[in-house]
C-alpha cells in the first residue's frame, strides 16, 4: 500500500451454515493474535450501507493512537442459499458436471494448460481416481437417501443423513452448486445474481464512504474468494464506462485469497462454447477477463482476434493467494495472474489434517502479517 492510514478491508465468508457477524469474529481475532504486540483498539461501529439503504456493524482497529486505522468489514450471504437446493438437484448437478468437465478436456486438450493442477489433480478422464471415487459417493448417498424413505425411523440412520447428506451434501456442496450456476434459464441463476449484486454493492458503499478510505482490501475465503473474484470482474467493467467507478475503485489495493477453489471452478464450471465458436470464447474472455492468463482460448484461431471495448482497470491490485496441502478446496493458482501463491504450514496440528486444513486459515498468523504488516508496522 502506498499511504497507510485510513484503511478498509471487506471479507467475504465461503461455504457452510455461517451465522452473520461469525466472519467478521473470526476475521478480527485472526488479527488481533498476530499483532498482539500491539498496542490495538477495537471500536464497535455503525454504518449505512448507501447502495441498499440498510444499517450494518464494522469493527475499527486502531492504532498508534487513532493516526492509522482498518476498518474490518463482513459481507454475509449464507441466508441466500439457505434450503436453495435439494440432495436429488445436487446429485445430478454433480454428474453433470463430471461429465461437462470430461467433454471439454477430451474436446479441447490443448486448451487445458499443462501446468494446471487441478488437471494433474482430477485428470481428464472418467476413470481418474478422483472422478471415480467422487461417482461412488455420489451414488450411495442418492440411493442412501432413497432406500431412508421407505424405511421406519430409525436414529442412527436419521443421524447419518443429516450430518452426511443435509449438512455436508445440502449446506456446504449446495452453496457451490447454487453459486456457480451460470445458466441464465436455470432457477438457481438469480439467487447467483443476488449474491453477486450484494457483494458488488457492500464494496461500493465502503468506497464511497465519506471515510474516504486511503486503501481497500478484498479478501474471501473458500467460495468467498470466487465472488471476490466476480466482484472485480463486473466493476472493471463498470470502470470502463463510469468515471466515478474507475476513480473509487483505484482505492482497491490489495485481494487476498485463501483456500480458495478458484481453479477448481474454472475448470469444472467454465462457460464452454461450442469447438468452432471462437468469437464467443472471446467475447467470455473479455467479459471475464481479469488477472486471467490468456491460454484456454483461441485454439488454432489466433489469427482471427476480436477486439475488446474493456481495458483492465485494475492491474494495479496485488493479488496474494494462500493455500494449504491437505486442503482439498484450494491449491496453487496457476490459471490466474497471481502476485504470490503462498504455502501455509499451520502451527495447530489439528488444521494439518486432510479437509480440517480448510478452516485452519483463520488462525494462521502468519497469513495476516503477510498482508497486513504494511498497516500495522509502526
């Protein structure tokens, strides 16, 4: 950052049954831990968010003596996709997305970078290990579910389902599938849209707030970081054609992702064209083209390029992205123009275990020294 002093940072929370204001908890006491040293404030504040008219919290830290400040924001979603979805719409969301990803991998191999993980992850083909062992589960959980229906109550089996099957299939899955629905005609496209406009509208407000914060910071964790992600996309856009957008979106300095799928959606949840409609692979690119490396495009159609009405606005914003080994979500981004993809190694044993590692950032202290020891260093 360049001016530290009034400084704002928005967190957008990912997938599960979040409960408002448990972000911004975690979040804040994520930084209070790591800059213990400091002599820090916090104070309680209220504010009005001025693109939907509603009343929010946010949790001012403050120190050396009140000269710099971060103002810590929440963006809650979770409500919107509340019982969204089904475990049968699940189920087929599924396989149809396995099967949508082997399609585009075997119709167009050499659009697939070679050095994308997630492909050295889930391969290309339906007899991956992965793929299989994902079907497997699919299916038994489906018929799990049907074969409950025609049975009497009985607690054990009552138990597994809804911790297997309502909780993790429903409450975490569900959020993805509801989320990254990009169909327009499906019925789960406007609660995307809904979603998406919320995060939109919470970060101008913090931009246009008479604050006037000297540097923004957009962090999202887990599926929090893809609607950060689409967030940027759709003002850059915007700050093509709007003054006002281009010049309060200049605040924005800094993204921060953590166990953050964004590879992942890329690969399985990409708008796929049809092989011979290279003007709407561009068209996608241009529309959705920020910090994207331009290498799963034109294939063999080089020489035929369109040209893009949007500028990217926002190539100032230094993106960091922290990632763990055994967290099955996030991973190494190699599909984005990242500034720095970092490795967590978590001082509580417990977060080193395989899938517990997702949750393991939120005290990971060295995550927020990373990024906010510009902030916090006097």
């Amino acid at each position: 950052m360049n001016t530290p002093g009034k400084n704002a940072i928005l967190i957008i929370h990912g997938i599960g049954q979040q409960k408002p204001y448990e972000t911004l908890d975690s979040f804040v006491r994520g930084i209070c831990n790591a800059f213990c040293n400091k002599n820090l404030k916090l104070h309680h504040h209220i504010f009005e968010n001025s693109e939907n008219n509603k009343k929010g919290s946010y949790v001012r830290i403050e120190i050396d003596g009140g000269r710099q400040y971060l103002d810590v924001y929440e963006y809650y979603w979770s409500h919107l996709t509340e019982r969204q979805i089904s475990d049968k719409e699940i189920y087929k969301w599924v396989l149809q997305t396995l099967k949508a990803t082997e399609n585009f991998a075997t119709t167009y191999p050499d659009l697939v970078s070679n050095n994308l993980n997630v492909q050295k992850e889930w391969g290309i083909s339906k007899y991956s290990k992965k793929v299989r062992m994902l079907r497997k589960y699919m299916f038994i959980i489906r018929w799990f579910g049907t074969l409950l229906a025609f049975l009497p109550p009985i607690k054990i089996l009552d138990w597994f389902y809804k911790m297997f099957v309502e909780q993790l299939l429903v409450g975490y899955i569900g959020d993805i599938a509801v989320y990254t629905s990009i169909d327009i005609k499906s019925k789960h496209y406007e609660t995307r849209k809904l979603i998406l406009n919320g995060a939109i509208n919470e970060l101008k407000a913090i931009l246009k707030s008479n604050i006037d914060y000297d540097n923004v910071i957009l962090a999202g964790h887990s599926l929090g970081s893809v609607i950060a992600f689409d967030v940027l996309n759709k003002l850059n856009i915007e700050a093509n054609t709007n003054a006002e957008t281009h010049t309060q979106c200049q605040k924005v300095k800094k993204l921060i992702t953590f166990g953050s799928p964004l590879d992942k959606t890329a690969f399985f949840f990409r708008d796929i064209s049809n092989k011979n409609q290279y003007v709407r692979r561009q068209l996608l690119n241009h529309l959705y083209g920020f910090k994207v490396k331009n290498n799963l495009l034109y294939e063999g159609k080089e020489n035929i390029l369109l040209s893009s009405p949007v500028k990217i606005q926002f190539d100032h914003i230094k993106w960091l992205n922290f990632y763990h080994a055994k967290d099955p979500v996030s991973g190494h981004l190699d599909y984005y123009k990242v500034d720095e993809n970092i490795v967590c190694r978590f001082e509580n044993k417990e977060f080193e275990k395989f899938g517990i590692a997702h949750i393991g950032y939120w005290e990971h202290k060295p995550m927020y020294e990373k990024f906010l020891t510009d902030i916090f260093s006097s």
